[in-house]
C-alpha cells in the first residue's frame, strides 16, 4: 500500500530560518576573543538538542579558570541576535507548508528550543499561522535525540506517528525522528552538511530544490515505507 502522510513536522533552527550558524560563529568569536579555537567536531553536540555541549565550561577549561557565566552569556546573546535578525526564512520553508496547506496535512514545529524563541521567530516573518502546532523544550521531559518532541506534535495534531513526515537539518533531530517512528527528510545545512547522517529517508540540499507532492512521492521509495507496508 502507498505511504498516505498525514501530516509534517519541521524542526526550526537550521531548517525554517539558519539560527544555528549565527549561534555558533558568536561563540566562536568569544572563543577567539580569548585566544582559543571553538571546534565544529565539538560544537556539533549542539545540534538540534539542549545541553549537549556546554561552551561555557569547555571554555573555561582551556583557559584554566572559572568564567562568568552571565557575562559571556550577555557577549554571546548581543552577538546572535544581532546575527539572527539579518537571517531570512530559508529557501522553501514557505512554499512547502502552503503546499501542505493545500494538500489538507496537519503542520507543526516541534524545536529543542522554547516556544518563546521559536514563536516569536516564527511570528517575525510571517508564517505563525501555518503551523497548527508548536512544541518546543518545555512541553517535554527530554529533547532530541529522545523521541518526546515529535510524539507530542503527533498526539497534539491526532495523527498517527507512522502518518507524519519530518524534515530535520541536525543528526540528533534525524534520530529523534527515526525513534519516533517516523519518515525523515534531511536538509542539511551550513554547519551539518559536513557531519555523518543517522540514516535519513531522503537527504535534499534545500527545501527549494523540490515541491512537496515530489517529496513525497521520492518518499514512496523508501524502506522504511516498505518494510511497514
């Protein structure tokens, strides 16, 4: 039997609007302002999750002291917002979830950052109301790479798991998705293009390249879908 998707879920940093590369080149910069290096190989503990990397210790213990948390958290957040503010809606994000619109699936975001972060965003540039649902890190007791996320967004827009589509930028999102129970889609980004992918369904370079209805149809292909099936 085809795969008939009832609905999708989108990550939000790094997939709807690049915050991901703004936050990690500001935490370069105050590495760099100190004298030390900020790894890509360290900071993709990062990615798509919360507490998976701490640059606050890691840089005080290259430089061998206890730092101020709330003074490089002021230095961090002048520097990304600032870059945040500058970052548009990544290319397709639009017109996938009007198509989704179109096509009468259920739409939500389910983000390992707060609702605040992601709503506000979200409202920014227009897009608020094309997402039924809106999970963020508080509506669970464990982000990604658990599965609570994208089971939430499901229950919340009452649809089955094996009903929904996610498109994930990060590997920890990607196996979030998969212990869901979930089709994947990933669309790496600047930062994760050059790391290793937990096994996505279909990997695309940009929302933009294809339009839903082809998504999903490459979707058919498959093994998770056949395996189910």
């Amino acid at each position: 039997m085809p795969f008939v998707p009832r609905a999708v879920i989108l990550d939000f940093d790094g997939l709807i609007v690049d915050t991901e590369t703004p936050i990690f080149e500001s935490w370069r910069t105050v590495y760099a302002r100190r004298g030390q290096e900020l790894r890509i190989e360290d900071w993709q503990h990062a990615l798509g999750t919360h507490g998976g990397f701490d640059p606050f210790a890691h840089l005080g213990a290259l430089l061998g002291e206890t730092l101020s948390h709330d003074s490089l958290l002021d230095e961090v957040q002048t520097l990304n917002r600032a870059a945040c503010d500058a970052q548009p809606l990544l290319p397709g994000v639009e017109a996938l979830m009007h198509a989704a619109r179109q096509l009468g699936l259920g739409t939500a975001v389910a983000s390992s950052s707060t609702r605040g972060w992601v709503q506000g965003w979200l409202s920014r540039h227009g897009i608020r109301e094309l997402f039924d649902v809106l999970c963020g890190r508080e509506d669970v007791a464990a982000v990604k790479p658990a599965p609570d996320l994208f089971l939430l967004s499901a229950v919340r827009l009452g649809v089955a798991p094996g009903g929904c589509v996610v498109f994930e930028d990060s590997p920890n999102g990607m196996r979030a998705a998969r212990s869901a129970g979930m089709l994947c889609v990933a669309v790496p980004n600047t930062l994760t293009r050059e790391l290793a992918l937990p096994d996505p369904d279909l990997v695309v370079s940009s929302l933009a390249e294809h339009s839903l209805a082809d998504l999903l149809v490459r979707l058919q292909a498959s093994p998770a879908v056949h395996s189910t099936a």
